[in-house]
C-alpha cells in the first residue's frame, strides 16, 4: 500500500480541546479488500494487489476541512482500468480510537464521565520513512484465478428465509439450513467449550442483475483445536486438516469464512437465570480476538464469521462480515431443506417469514421474498 | 540433488486459503526457515501480531513431506525446487468478555 500521507488520531474534548494525538499504523488491507470486492461485483475483474500498488489517499471531511479525513479513497488497478472505493474512517477507525481512549482513561488522563469525540487526521510526507529491510531472496507474487461461478442469485435464495439485519449494500449471503444444523448440534455436543469449524463456498455471478452473490455449501468442523469455556485455538494442524478436506472434496470451494460457538450459559451459570436472559454476552458478537482471527484467516471482503451462541433461551445464530473494512453484523438467506424439528430454524431471526403477505410489506424484503409469497 | 537448485530454481509460499501465493528464489544457502517465514509474513501481508500485540506464531507447512518445518532448518537443505510450503497460524478465537470495540 502506498500513501503519501501519515494518518493521527486526535482525541478531542466536545469543545475541541485536544486530549490526546496518536500517530497510527493502519491496517489497510481490509479496505483494500473491500476495493478488490467491488471491482468484482461491479466490473467483474479481480484486482491482483501484487502487480500494481495499491494506492491510498485521504478524502477531507467536508465541514472541517483539511487535515481532517471523513474517508480514505483507495485506487487499485486490473486491466488497465482503475478501481475506487472510498472507506469511511469514522467506522475504520472506531475500535482503535475505543482502545485509545481505553488508555488515556486507565493513565487517569480522562474521566469515565467525560464525553469526548475523536477525528482523523492526514498530514502529507515530506520524505519516505525507512521501510521494512529488504528481503535476502527474491518474492514474485503469482495472481491467483477467483473462481466464480455462473448463477442466478433468485434461484441461489429460493425457498429461503431472511434472517439478521439486511444492508442492500452487502455481498448476498446464502446459508444451507442443513449447514447450519449441523452447526447447532455440534455447538450443542460441545456442551461448556468452545468448538468451531470452517465454511467452504462459493462465489456465484449473476449476469443477469449483474452482482455476485455468496453460497456457503458445506463447514468442516475443526479439529486438532485446543479449547476451553474462553478460548478457542486453531492450530496448524486445524488447517491442514481443513485444506485436505477441501482437497478431498474436489468441489473447488473457497475458504469463505468460520463458525465458532459461544457457551454463555456456561459464562453465565453463576447469575441468575433473569439476568442470563438478558445479558449482552448471550447475544452474538464477535471478540477482539475473534476479529483478529478473520483479518489474519479470512481477509478477503467476501468471508464471512458466524457466531452460534449457547445461553439459557436456547441457541442464536448471528453472521458477521467485511462492510467497507470492518466487520459488521449482517443478515443472510437460510436455504430451508426438509428437516423436521431443525436446530437452525429455531437459532435464526427471521426478518420476515418466507411466506405470508406481510413478506410483501417488509421494507428490507428483497424482490424474490416477494415472488416466493405470491406462490 | 544441487544445493543450488533450490536457490535458483525456487519455489512457492502460500497462506491457507491459497489466496495469496508467492514464488520464492535466490535464497542465500544460510537464511533458515525461520528467517523465511518472517521476511514472508510481512511481504504476503499477514499480521506479525495477535489482538493483544503479541508475536503470532506462523508454521511452515511443507505437504510433500507431511512436516511442519523447523525453525533452524536451512531452507536450501529442506526445499526441493517446486516445493509448496503454506504458512499455518496457531490462532486464537474467543474471550468471553466484551469489551469497548468489540462488534
């Protein structure tokens, strides 16, 4: 990546007075990410980021002005034709400015009732740091072929429930209900310890609606995991046994993401079961390590993380994914399959039934939903 | 077989999902696999550190043999030209605390 700008982070009092400056050392390779998937999904070209640097540069916040950044506009390059997507820093920027603050409130710099924003700051280089040493061989990157499939994304979510929080700007996710039943049963066998496995996939294009679409079609379940109640370790062995898995299968899937599950009823044994109930730990989320291990396993704009959780009202399925460099909650369509009593119908919010003309009145109801309850 | 074949000839890296592929070569006959690995990690652009900033730890997988590779072993020594090695994480997920950033 290249920028010939340093970025700071300002911590400011709600009158302006400046707390604290942090020099960063972003991360940018999940916004390059994000380039890279909207050059796929709009022009259906696969930036290889090895050939050409990527390209990063500020864009000023438009009621402070310069130095101030509101976004970075990234440039990445295939075919001759440049790619452009601008990430928000407000979002990108938000866990680190968290941990900044986290500090300065533990070195007693500020107070816990104190109110305070934070901003972006870009100041031009005059001249180019020294960079990482020079290797003692030669690297050649070798661009690796996507695959992507032809598909209608409509036949990909046909009989499928909608379920999470939908942003129309997200990479559709399509889910098999058999997937995720397994998922629940050995979330459920796990019992108090954490247990995980790995989603295979693939990426599917509609000529038609002109988009790409994801279809996970099967998990591996991890092995040669070490795991406790808190902690869950995928070793090098995990992933071994993954890519033979992947092998084996001859599918030409794509790693498109993970699955862990969370034992709060275990966290939570010793509260009361009103609590429990109510406890933000029984609700899906994804921890600072479990975000650490997307963007060192999973960086690609396109991966997916689901989280099964296991409290006292049962189970809950919450899916995560890259949303203009960082991970979000997001919604997914759930393939039905004929299984009676399926755990993962019961783990999953349904943001509209399948079925029923209130489908057609769902402001987040995509059009196929609509066909599906006319039939 | 030519301790310099593998210098010259060269071979591949990948990470696990085998997105991010690299050919290496005209590696000098002392840089070990160690030295390999680290000068890789920031080249294919992988996090040199855990969410607590600690040292993650890479392994060196080796498929034709089956073996994660040794730190200490030279890479002229243990690389046979066409060679792939994956770079395998030990990574961690979990936490049952939910902290400020935390989504």
């Amino acid at each position: 990546m290249h920028s010939d700008y340093r970025f700071v982070l300002e911590v400011r009092t709600l009158d302006g007075a400046v707390l604290h400056r942090e020099a960063l050392s972003p991360d940018w390779e999940p916004a390059v990410e994000a380039t890279r998937l909207a050059a796929l999904r709009t022009g259906g070209v696969w930036p290889h980021t090895g050939s050409t640097t990527p390209r990063l540069e500020p864009v000023w916040h438009a009621a402070a002005g310069e130095p101030f950044v509101q976004a970075v506009r990234v440039h990445t390059e295939c075919e001759g034709r440049e790619w452009v997507t601008d990430i928000p820093t407000s979002r990108y920027f938000n866990g680190t400015a968290r941990s900044v603050v986290a500090a300065q409130l533990a070195a007693g710099r500020i107070h816990a009732e104190d109110r305070v924003r934070y901003a972006v700051a870009a100041y031009a280089v005059s001249e180019q740091g020294h960079g990482a040493p020079p290797l003692r061989f030669v690297t050649t990157d070798r661009p690796q072929t996507l695959s992507v499939r032809d598909r209608r994304l409509a036949e990909l979510r046909d009989l499928s429930l909608l379920c999470g929080e939908v942003d129309p700007a997200d990479l559709g996710v399509v889910l098999p209900e058999e997937v995720l039943d397994e998922i629940c049963r050995l979330t459920r066998d796990a019992g108090d310890r954490e247990t995980g496995g790995i989603l295979l996939g693939h990426l599917c294009r509609d000529g038609r609606v002109g988009d790409i679409g994801l279809e996970v079609t099967a998990h591996v379940p991890a092995r040669h995991t070490v795991g406790d109640a808190v902690k869950l370790t995928f070793t090098s062995d995990t992933w071994t046994d993954v890519r033979a898995a992947v092998a084996l299968r001859r599918a030409d899937e794509l790693l498109v993401g993970w699955w862990h599950s969370h034992p709060a009823a275990a966290w939570c044994r010793q509260c009361p079961s009103e609590r429990q109930r109510v406890c933000q730990l029984s609700t899906g989320f994804l921890s600072s390590d479990d975000q650490a291990l997307h963007r060192v396993m999973f960086p690609e704009a396109y991966t997916q993380a689901l989280v099964v959780t296991n409290s006292i009202v049962g189970l809950e399925t919450k899916l995560f994914g890259w949303r203009e460099g960082v991970l979000q909650p997001r919604g997914f369509h759930l393939r039905r399959a004929r299984i009676p009593g399926s755990l993962a119908r019961d783990s999953v919010r349904p943001l509209a039934s399948a079925l029923g003309a209130a489908c057609a009145e769902e402001p987040h109801a995509l059009p196929d939903a609509i066909a599906l309850s006319s039939q | 077989m030519s301790v310099t074949a593998i210098a010259d000839h060269g071979f591949e890296v990948s990470d696990v999902t085998g997105q991010k592929v690299l050919s290496v070569s005209n590696v000098p006959d002392d840089v070990t696999v160690s030295d390999l690995v680290q000068g890789l990690v920031g080249r294919m652009r992988l996090p040199s550190n855990d969410a607590a900033g600690r040292p993650m730890s890479y392994h060196a997988r080796l498929d034709r043999e089956g073996r994660h590779l040794q730190g200490t072993e030279r890479v002229r020594e243990s690389l046979q030209p066409g060679d792939r090695l994956v770079l395998q994480p030990n990574v961690d997920a979990g936490s049952s605390r939910r902290s400020d950033g935390q989504v």
